[in-house]
C-alpha cells in the first residue's frame, strides 16, 4: 500500500485561542502611567526638641488659608507670582534686606577649611561631627571646579509651607508645584549656562553627570519645609 | 486557442487567513508585555489635579497607593473616604497597612517602596495632612502626589 503523504494539522483554531488570551490581556492592562511630584517627608520629631532660632529673612513663608489665599511673607499674593518669588528669595538679586545673605564661596577659603578640618580630624579621629564637615567642604569644593565660585544661600535658609485643614488639596499641589518650578528654572539656568544642557537631561544613572547634578545641587539646594500642622486660621 | 479558455466559473479567490494566527500573536505579545495585572478596583471617584513639575515613578511593584477622594456608591455618604487596596480605611489603619507591605518585600527593596497619594483635587488638606502625619509615624516618608500633567495655575 502506498502512503499516504502526511496530513497537515488545522491550523484555523490557532487565531481563535489567540483571539481569547488577546482579549483577556486587553482587558486587564493598565496602560496609565503614574506621574506625579516626589516629596520626601521629614522623620518624626520626638515632641520635646526645640527648634533653633532661624532669622526671618532666611524664612520663605507661604501661607495657604481655607479659602486658598496665599500669604507669602506676610502680604497677599496671586499664585502666578509665587515662582518669581521663590527664585528672588533664591538668589536675592538686589541684596534686599528682608532677603537672605548669600555669601561667596572662594577656592581658597574652601581649601583652608578643608585643611583646618583634616588637621582637627587626625587629632580627634572618631568625631563624627567633623567628618560629616569635612565632606560637606569637600562637596563645596568640588562644585567649585565644575562651575567656579558661587553664591551660597545660607545652611538655615529655607522656604517653609504652611497650610490650614480647610486648604483645596489643587491648590497645596498648585503651591508645591510653583516652588518646584522656581528651583527647577534657576537649575536649569545655571546647568545650560555652564554645561550647555539643561538640568532636567542630566542623568543620575550616567557616571560623567552625578558630579554635575551634586554641584547645581550644591547652589540650589531644594529647601522646601512643610510645617508642623496647625490650624492657622481657626476654622 | 482552446489552450487559454477557462473551464467553468471560477468566482474570485478566497482571501488567505494562514497568517491571521501570526498578527493575532504579534498583538497578543506586545499586551502580554505591557501587561501590569489591575491591583484594586477603584472605590472613590479622584480627578487629580494638575502640575507641570513631575516625575515618573520608576517601579510600578514598589509603589503602594492610597487613594482619597468621594465614593462612587453614594450609599457611603458623600464625604471624602481613604481606600487601602481593595477596602475603605480609617486613618489609624495606615500604619499597619505600611508595616504589612513592607513585610511582603524584600529586604533591599524595602528603602524604596514608595507610597502615592492619589488625591481628588476638591478633598480639604486636613485629611491629607493626617494620612502625612501617619505616614511619618510608620517611617513611610518617599511619596509622591500623583498628578495630571498639566499647567498648576488652571486647577482653581
């Protein structure tokens, strides 16, 4: 007997079960991207430490009353106006008085502290205080050689956000979101002037950019404190 | 002459369907890839508000959502409701949530679970400043407030 040549398999099925698993997965894919502004929140205070005295032209205060008004440095403000705000408190263009001092970093007298630190260091070795110095100096210095002297905001400067129980949740993330644009502007400012790329393209992941990404840091730190909660306004 | 006559009717031919299987395949690779199973059903209705300053959250399996805003059942009332998972919570409950999902991952990854807060843009602060408060407590401090991509001065 002759045989017969072998049959094929019906193929035609195949588009069916794959119809089936297809939608299934349709149905249950998430294809959102989440997006949003990261905060890091500060730790828990145990109730007993007391804060040490800031001077008030080191404080950016933004307030934000029931009603979403905005009281930023004791005047009423429109929120459009709150960016501009935030980068003059920055970088205090006009030495206002009610402004923070900003003082200049010169290599010299970043090298001198480093040395002084170095020579307490080996006398006292398990200061943990002067080693966290140390690196802070030496983080100061190497800013100093990728983008020269700068102007440093003083340690305690910050801008403190205040908001009451009865505040929109739009109009807190509106506020977060215009102070975050200010630091974010002045970045990139200062990375296209010296790097010729904005800040935003840098990459943390890429070894060449980490030392960039620490200096500009280093010149604008983001200092954005949220207050204790207290009812400000009562209501 | 006879050579080229055609012999009976031949209607046009039908369209091949061999490589059906193939595109249907493609298509099924391509959503089986981009596939993250649906956690939780939402239970609060939330339009997010807008902001221009964003980033992205980078792992989706490390990020824990809480999510504030009115029920969509109106049979809870129409006050602003948490919801952890699949359930809705009182504020108190957010610590031990944080603890029992920081137990489920491992050890490397436990520094960086973050926690988002998708909050409906009309919810009053004072219930978002709780969840903060209870997020600190339980050393959740990474979060981050999901937003739309958007200009921050048309959310008032």
């Amino acid at each position: 007997m002759a045989r017969r040549p072998l049959q094929e398999i019906n193929a035609g099925s195949m588009a069916d079960i794959a119809f089936l698993l297809l939608i299934f997965f349709l149905v249950t894919t998430t294809m959102d991207q989440d997006i949003g502004i990261l905060r890091q929140l500060p730790p828990p205070v145990p109730e007993d430490l007391e804060t040490p005295p800031v001077k008030k032209r080191n404080v950016y205060e933004v307030l934000v009353n029931s009603r979403n008004q905005l009281l930023v440095e004791g005047e009423r403000m429109d929120i459009a106006d709150l960016k501009e705000g935030a980068k003059m408190f920055y970088t205090n263009p006009n030495k206002d008085p009610d402004l923070p001092i900003l003082t200049r970093q010169t290599r010299g007298a970043v090298e001198e502290n480093i040395t002084l630190l170095q020579q307490a260091l080996v006398k006292d070795p398990k200061n943990k205080q002067l080693e966290t110095d140390l690196k802070k100096w030496k983080g100061k210095l190497s800013a100093i050689e990728l983008i020269g002297e700068y102007d440093e905001l003083p340690t305690s400067a910050l801008i403190s956000l205040q908001n009451d129980r009865g505040t929109k949740y739009a109009m807190y993330i509106s506020v977060q979101n215009e102070l975050s644009a200010a630091i974010n502007e002045l970045r990139n400012e200062l990375a296209q002037d010296k790097f010729g790329v904005a800040y935003s393209e840098l990459n943390p992941s890429v070894a060449e950019d980490k030392p960039k990404i620490k200096a500009i840091r280093a010149v604008y730190p983001q200092r954005i404190s949220e207050a204790e909660p207290k009812d400000i306004s009562g209501n | 002459m006879s050579k080229f006559t055609r012999k009976g009717k031949k209607g046009t031919p039908a369209v091949s369907t061999a490589s059906l299987p193939d595109i249907i395949f493609m298509l099924l690779f391509f959503f089986m890839v981009v596939t993250v199973m649906r956690q939780d059903d939402p239970k609060v209705s939330i339009s997010k508000p807008n902001a221009t300053e964003t980033e992205k959250l980078e792992k989706k399996s490390l990020v824990d959502y809480i999510n504030v805003g009115t029920p969509i059942d109106t049979r809870f009332g129409t006050e602003p409701k948490i919801q952890l998972d699949d359930a809705f919570a009182e504020v108190v409950d957010i610590q031990f949530w944080i603890k029992e999902n920081r137990d489920r991952r491992d050890e490397a990854e436990k520094p960086l679970i973050t926690t988002s807060l998708k909050v409906d843009s009309d919810v009053k602060m004072g219930v978002v400043t709780d969840i903060k408060q209870e997020l600190r407590e339980a050393q959740a401090l990474k979060i981050n407030y999901s937003v739309n991509k958007g200009s921050a001065l048309d959310n008032n």
